[in-house]
C-alpha cells in the first residue's frame, strides 16, 4: 500500500490520507470585505472532493491592514466566521478534514488603502512602503487580534489551524534579524511567535494541533540558516506547536532556484532538530516523489500547492498512479477501472 494513502492522525485530526492542499492566496474577494465567496467555496471543495486529506484554507487575516491585498480572505469578523462555516461544512461532506491558515502580512501589506506595519520601520524592498515600527501595546494588541481570529476559527468548525510564520510575512518578519531591529521584549526573535502560539492554544480545544509554516531558511546571510530556525521551532514546539509545515524564503529579496523536492531537507531538519512531526511542501507533484518523501519518513504529511491548481483531483491521479483505489465519490466511480473502484 502506498504510505501516502495511510491515514494519519495527530491528537484528535484523524486524515485519510497524507495529502494536504497547500494554502494559497486566490486574491478573489471580489467584495474587498475579507469574506470568503462561491468561488473560493467551489475551489476548496474541488479539492477536497479530488481526494485530499486535508483542505488548508488560504492566508487568512487577523486584522484588516494584516492583509496582502484587498481581496485576501479575513478572519477579523463574524462575518467570516459564517462564510468558513459553510465552506467546512462542505468540505467535511467530501470526507476531508479542514483548516485555516491565520495570518497577518505585516510590512508585505500591498494595497495603497492599507497600511503595512512591522517590526522595524524597514522596508521589504524599495518597492515597498516603509512599515510604520509597532510599539509594543500595538504588538500585545496584535497577539489579541491572533487570539480572537483563532476563535473564530474554531468556531467555525475548523479541524486545525495554521499559523503562517513564513515567506516573509508578520510572524516571521519578528524571526528575522533582517525585519526585527526591536529593543523591547518583541525584540527576541522567538517572542512575537511564543505569544501568538499562547494566544491561539488558549482558544482551542486541547485535541485540536497547531501547524505553523515556517521559512526553514533565508537563503541569505543577511537572515537566519537552518540551524538558527531549529533553535526557534524548538521554542515554538515547547510553547505548543504540534507540527510544523516547512517552507523557504520570502523575507528577503530575491529569487531561489526550486526543484523537485527542494525543501525537503529542511524540513527533515525541523524533525531531527525538535522531533516534532512535519509537513513538507515544494515542487512534490511527482506521484512517486511525493510517496517517496512520505515512504522514506522524510516527512509525515505532504503538501502540494500548483499541482492541486492544475489538477483539483491530484489525490487520486496520484492514487491511481501509485496502484491504489479511487478516492473519488461513489457517483464518479463509473469513470474508473473496475478493479481500481
Ligand atoms: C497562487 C499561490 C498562492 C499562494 N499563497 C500562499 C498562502 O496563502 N500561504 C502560504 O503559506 N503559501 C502560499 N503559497 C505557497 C504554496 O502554499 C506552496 O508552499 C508553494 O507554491 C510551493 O509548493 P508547490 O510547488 O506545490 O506549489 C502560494 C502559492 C501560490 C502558487
């Protein structure tokens, strides 16, 4: 049997499969207001009726100037509750579980009507505005927004949630030497994350795990290697993460050459070094690739991105690639080969 089929549990996630669909911005609320709508409905749910184990709703933001862009998904209102509601609901019915990745975009806030805020009154780039440096009430205020955005989540019948300490957004902007030139308390690369963890594990049930994504590296040595983020992953696992989703870069300019299976290595080094489980992510839409990454314990779940946008049913093309059965629903189930059924 193929490995990536085996059901995985972590605490109280029980998943039929170790496929997740990678989260990933549609920039498609159309309304501007946050609130998730039919399309990202139908796209979330494509997915999850393609066979994925779990469905990681897209970056989703605790504050309103916390987003990327006016149409970025939000988490700051009941509003959003409802919307996320309904898609998990829907997403439950297709026999996968569901998440949300909360977030907060910080100095990478790109709308002119937002206004980016960070760490440090640094720029991402001269493309960029210059963030306007949180004092340290406005960065307590920010754990808060955390804290209720995770609620909400929870309220709306989330099975995990996802905290998005990557690619160069809030959370990993206070990581990074190149972002945080703090000297209060938030100066501590580890701090802005061990409250933000606190704050969202407060609100959850003690079952329910939290992934955090992480940037396993700054590809640069203006920021942190892979040594220096095991150090802090350990200080977030102490603080509560269950597991964590390991990706690369994105807080510092610049391209970084990706091939098949390029992040792997760092997220073997997130396991060595914490011993905590983890996803990895990254150019793994080869079906035998990304079996091989879960076969070789190299990585407990895998999370494939543009794949699952070329292919809503990746799951089960990778399952009928690999010489398992359909993941498909009963009512396709005349498409397959009777013995693949
Ligand atoms: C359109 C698009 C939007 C994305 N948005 C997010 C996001 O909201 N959060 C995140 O952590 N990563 C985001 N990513 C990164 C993906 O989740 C994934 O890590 C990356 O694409 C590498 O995986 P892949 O090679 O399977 O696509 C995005 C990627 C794409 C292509």
């Amino acid at each position: 049997m193929a490995k990536l089929f085996e059901p995985y549990r972590l605490k109280s996630l029980a998943l039929r499969n170790r496929v997740v669909m990678s989260p990933m911005c549609m920039y498609s609320v159309w309304a501007e207001d946050g609130v998730l709508n039919d399309f990202h409905a139908t796209h979330l749910l494509s997915r999850a009726v393609g066979g994925a184990g779990l469905i990681l709703v897209e970056m989703t933001d605790v504050d309103p100037d916390g987003r990327i862009t006016v149409r970025d998904s939000g988490i700051w209102d009941g509003r959003h509750q409802e919307a996320l509601a309904r898609i998990a609901a829907l997403v439950h019915a297709a026999g996968a579980a569901f998440g949300v990745q909360i977030a907060h975009a910080g100095r990478k806030a790109q709308s002119e009507s937002l206004s980016p805020v960070a760490p440090s009154a640094i720029p991402f780039s001269d493309r960029y505005r210059v963030p306007h440096a949180l004092s340290t009430d406005e960065v307590r205020r920010l754990v808060d927004r955390f804290r209720d955005g995770a609620a909400r989540a929870v309220a709306a019948g989330v099975d995990v949630i996802e905290l998005h300490a990557a690619h160069g957004y809030l959370l990993h902007q206070f990581m990074s030497r190149a972002s945080n030139r703090r000297e209060d308390v938030y100066g501590d690369p580890t701090r802005f994350g061990r409250d933000v963890i606190l704050a969202a594990k407060s609100v959850m049930p003690p079952g329910m795990p939290l992934f955090m994504r992480v940037s396993g590296t700054e590809h640069s040595a203006l920021g942190y290697g892979v040594d220096e983020l095991v150090r802090m992953a350990r200080v977030f696992q102490a603080a509560g993460v269950d597991l964590f989703d390991v990706s690369s870069g994105g807080n510092l300019p610049g391209d970084v050459s990706e091939f098949p299976g390029y992040q792997v290595p760092y997220a073997e080094a997130v396991a060595h070094g914490t011993g905590a489980p983890v996803m990895a992510v990254g150019r793994l839409e080869d079906y035998a690739l990304a079996e091989s990454v879960v076969a070789e314990g190299r990585a407990n779940l895998v999370a494939i991105g543009r794949g699952m946008l070329l292919d809503p049913y990746w799951a089960n093309s990778a399952a009928l690639a690999l010489g398992e059965h359909t993941l498909l629903p009963e009512q396709y189930h005349r498409a397959i080969p009777l013995d693949r059924r």
